[in-house]
C-alpha cells in the first residue's frame, strides 16, 4: 500500500513537473521561435481552456467539491484577483518573446521579495529581520544575473519583473479579500470562476492590441497545421499546470512543495538551455545560484519565525 502511495505522489511531482516546464518552454517556442507574436491572445487560449476543463473536472466528474459564490461582493473580488492574475500571465508570456527562459526563471525566483513588500504595505505585516535578511541574496541575485545575461532586453525584464511583482500581489490580495471561511476557495473553484472572467478582461484586450489575430491564425494554420495543434495542447498543459500543483500540494507537505518548487525551476533553467541553445554566462548562472539560495535560507526563516 505504501509502495503505491509512493509511485502515485512520484507520478504526480513528474506530472507537474512535466506540465510546469512543458508550458513554459511552449510558450518560449511559440512566442519566440516559431513567430507567433501574440501573447494576449495565447493567455486567451490558455483561460478559455482553463475555463472548459474546469467545469467538466469539478461539475461533470467531481474530482472536488463545487464551491458556490455566495455573494456579489465576493464575485467583484474575485473579479479584481482575475484582472491582477491577467496582468501577471499577459506579462510574463511578453517577457519570453525578449528574453531565454533561464532568465525569466532568475528573475520569478525574487516573487518571495515582492510578496513580502506587498504584505507590508497592504498588511503592515511585519516579518523577523532574519526573514528580510534572506531576501537580500534574493535580489542580489537578479542584478548580478541581469548584469552578465547575453541576451538581456529591457522591455523584456520590466515585463518580466511586472509578471513577477503581479503574481505576488495576487497571493497578498487572496490572502486579503477571501479571508473569511465562507468566502475561501481552493485552488480549482478558484479557477473555476476566475477562468471565465478572465477571458472577459482578455477579449476586447486582444481585439484591440492584436488586431485580425484570429484571422491571422487561420492563414498561418493554412500553411502550417501545427500550430492549431500546438495551441491546443499548449491551452490542455496550462490547465494541467493548475491541476497538478493542486494535487500535489493536496499530496505533499508544505516542506516537500516548498523544496519542490525550488528544484523545479533549478530544472526548467537546464532543459531550456539544452532545448534553445541560448547563451549564458558564468556571472548569470551564479546570480541564479545566489537567488536560489536567498529563496531557500527565506523559506527557511519563515518556517523558524512561525
């Protein structure tokens, strides 16, 4: 018995491995190498998937129990967590058209940094010194990373960074506005109803930054049938993305998915780099290193602080 239950949580840290790092390259190849220059419509693609798969998950085969919206206040916040969660997917998938996926990774391992400012300000919740301490190889990191990346991009880093700082922001405001035990949702309810507003915020986005982009997509899949294909599968890992870290947080211990997420991106930095080739830097791979440690001595804090 306990044999299984060790090849099922094997199975499924490999599957969301697989799905996290399978999205993200897809993203890069899609956006970056292949062409395919429209970034908010490809969050569309990925909302409206999200969406589908999640009704027929919790409503048709109750994989977990619906959670209903009781009320119109907890709807408009849910609304601004949707529109704050845009912002941050909208603008890292911008970031890899500019910049290698090893930087993006350097650059999202600081979210502990803006999650901590967040907290202060919106909360004043004030952590030890110890706690902000840690933070500082954090950050450090990133500059000394930014500065020995060969193919550093400044668009491509303020997006990234806004990505980054927007993902905080989400988890400090979800922490905030769905505080109350009758308003809180877990993970896939969450995505249940932010999904579909989602893609209301995304649609007139798209239309009016993307012009013609459906239209666009029929004439290139005239040429190329593979990128209805590449699309499609791209919007089912992005689904897969949310449902496996539900399932593995549901699975594992907050240590073993804090160690996790840590070796993940560790992870996805070495395949990019086989897959795409792209150059890096003796000086970029120690400010990750650095970044990566300052990540792992915060979370260590925080543990000892609590």
């Amino acid at each position: 018995m306990k044999t299984t239950g060790k090849w099922f949580t094997i199975g499924l840290v490999s599957s969301w491995y697989t799905s996290n790092i399978g999205v993200l390259l897809l993203n890069k190849y899609l956006l970056s190498n292949y062409g395919f220059k429209y970034p908010i419509f490809l969050t569309m693609c990925h909302m409206t998937a999200c969406s589908l798969l999640s009704y027929i998950a919790i409503v048709w085969m109750k994989l977990v129990p619906l959670q209903t919206v009781r009320s119109r206040a907890q709807f408009l916040k849910i609304s601004a967590l949707s529109l704050v969660f845009c912002t941050s997917v909208v603008s890292g998938n911008v970031s890899l058209r500019y910049l290698p996926v090893s930087f993006t990774q350097a650059i999202g391992s600081t979210t502990p940094f803006f999650t901590a400012v967040f907290a202060y300000l919106m909360t004043v919740k004030r952590e030890a010194w110890l706690t902000y301490a840690a933070l500082i190889p954090v950050v450090t990191g990133v500059v000394i990373a930014s500065g020995g990346e060969p193919s550093f991009h400044l668009f491509g880093f303020i997006m990234c960074v806004g990505a980054t700082a927007a993902r905080a922001l989400k988890s400090v405001l979800q922490g905030i506005l769905l505080s109350s035990e009758g308003e809180k949702l877990n993970s896939m309810n969450l995505l249940l109803y932010m999904a579909p507003v989602a893609v209301v915020f995304l649609l007139p986005a798209t239309l009016i930054m993307e012009e013609n982009v459906v239209g666009i997509t029929v004439a290139l899949a005239r040429d190329d049938i593979k990128i209805i294909w590449y699309l499609l599968f791209n919007s089912a890992l992005a689904y897969c993305v949310n449902l496996t870290n539900f399932l593995v947080t549901k699975h594992t211990s907050a240590l073993t998915l804090q160690v996790l997420g840590n070796a993940k991106g560790a992870v996805a930095v070495v395949v990019s780099i086989l897959i795409f080739r792209n150059p890096v830097s003796i000086t970029g791979m120690l400010g990750y290193l650095l970044t990566v440690i300052g990540v792992v001595l915060y979370s260590e804090a925080k543990k000892r602080s609590k």
